[in-house]
C-alpha cells in the first residue's frame, strides 16, 4: 500500500510462510512497477502482471492510493481475480491508510489492523472458495454415479441380446439337425420304392405323406425365421 501522488509505501503484509528464493526479486519487481507507474494511470483498473510462479495485481484508487500484492499461482485466489480487488476496495474502505504517523508510513495500530483486515478476508473466502470446490466434486460424483449406471444398463441390455442371440443360433442349429433327418427319410422312401415293386402302392402312400412332411416343414421354417425376425425388431426398438 503506497502514496501513488509521491511514491512512497504507506505499508505492507507479507506472509512468513510463502517467502522463498525469489522474494527478493519479487519485491524488486513490485516496487519497479510502482516507481514506474504513470502518473496519470487510470484509476480503479485492474492489473495483472503474470510471472513464472506468481502473479501480481495492482490498481490505483481515486484516493492516489496505490495498492498492489502478490500471490502464487498455486494459491486459491490465482484463479479468484475479482476477490484481490474486493480486498482493496475493503481495505480502501476502512481508512486503514489513514493511520500513518508523521513520515507517512502505517503506525502499529494501522500495520495491525491491515494485518487483521487481509487475515480475516482469507479465512472467509477460503471457506467459501472450499465449499464450491467440494460442491464441484460432489457434482462430478453424481455425473459418475449416474454414468455407471448408464453402462450397466447397457451391459444388461446386451448381455439379454446375447442371449437372445444364442437361442437363435441353437433354434436354427435345431432345425437344420430336423432337416437333415427328414431328409435321410426321403433317401429311404426312394429306396423302397425302386427296390420293391411290391411296395408300391405303399410306397406312393409315403411319397404323398413325405410331400405332406416337406410342406409342414417350409411352412416350420419359415415360421421360426418369421418370430426370429420379430424377435430382433422387439428388443431392438422397443
């Protein structure tokens, strides 16, 4: 937090816990661009600086208070731009700039109450930043959930056309086996008939018989191959 009309820092907050090998380039990167921040620099705009590991944002109040942080991008609010100029706006707000002693820098009161001010605006964004995490994945385990649930429908359905598919194959199995039969018959009744001029008239009674079998087995087959058909179009459309 600094006096943007004579470009000196009022104040600061750093956190202990994020200071590392690059905090003394950082810092010389912030206070390079507020020694080099335009004197007629729009006010209330939102910046955004972009570095390798932190991102920085600072604006300039109607105030001539110049407000600028730092934040990983690893942190929460690296992906949260409008909250880091709510805490501004609220910091602005409560007039901490105001209690400075006579060289313009915050006293202990005001470097106290700056402290408070940003410590309590993370905890309650950070509880709420949370629970719209958590209620992403519980919306990412219902779309899971019914998912599976989708596929196992799937799974039902063609493990019964699998079924459906082997009872078929069995049928037609069935009545090739029944064709072959009858057709051994026939060999036979021919048979009879060329070798027995005595079973003549028997035979010609077999041979009408044998035509009566031939008719009842097309009208057999195509029966079955008639309810296969519909079988299919049924578990296929309906």
């Amino acid at each position: 937090m600094a006096n943007h009309k004579t470009h000196q820092e009022i104040g600061n907050y750093i956190n202990d816990k994020l200071k590392d090998n690059n905090f003394d380039n950082i810092k010389y990167t912030c206070n390079d661009i507020f020694r080099n921040s335009p004197e007629e620099i729009s006010k209330n705009k939102k910046n955004k600086v972009v570095l390798d590991f932190y991102i920085i944002y600072y604006t300039l109040k109607t105030s001539g208070t110049f407000y600028l942080t730092v934040v990983p991008k690893t942190s929460l609010y690296s992906t949260e731009q409008d909250l880091i100029f709510e805490l501004f706006e609220d910091i602005e707000h409560q007039g901490i700039k105001k209690l400075v002693n006579k060289n313009g820098e915050l006293t202990r009161v005001g470097n106290q109450n700056l402290k408070f001010c940003i410590e309590l605006f993370q905890e309650n964004n950070r509880k709420n930043i949370s629970n719209e995490i958590n209620q992403d994945k519980d919306n990412e385990y219902f779309y899971i959930k019914n998912r599976d649930k989708d596929i196992s429908k799937i799974s039902l359905l063609n493990s019964e056309i699998n079924d459906i598919h082997n009872n078929v194959k069995e049928s037609v199995k069935n009545m090739i086996t029944n064709v072959n039969d009858m057709n051994d018959l026939d060999n036979k009744s021919l048979k009879i008939k060329d070798t027995s001029e005595q079973f003549q008239k028997d035979s010609a009674v077999l041979e009408r018989k044998i035509r009566f079998r031939k008719l009842i087995r097309k009208i057999l087959i195509y029966c079955i191959f008639a309810l296969i058909l519909i079988l299919i179009i049924y578990f296929i459309f309906f």
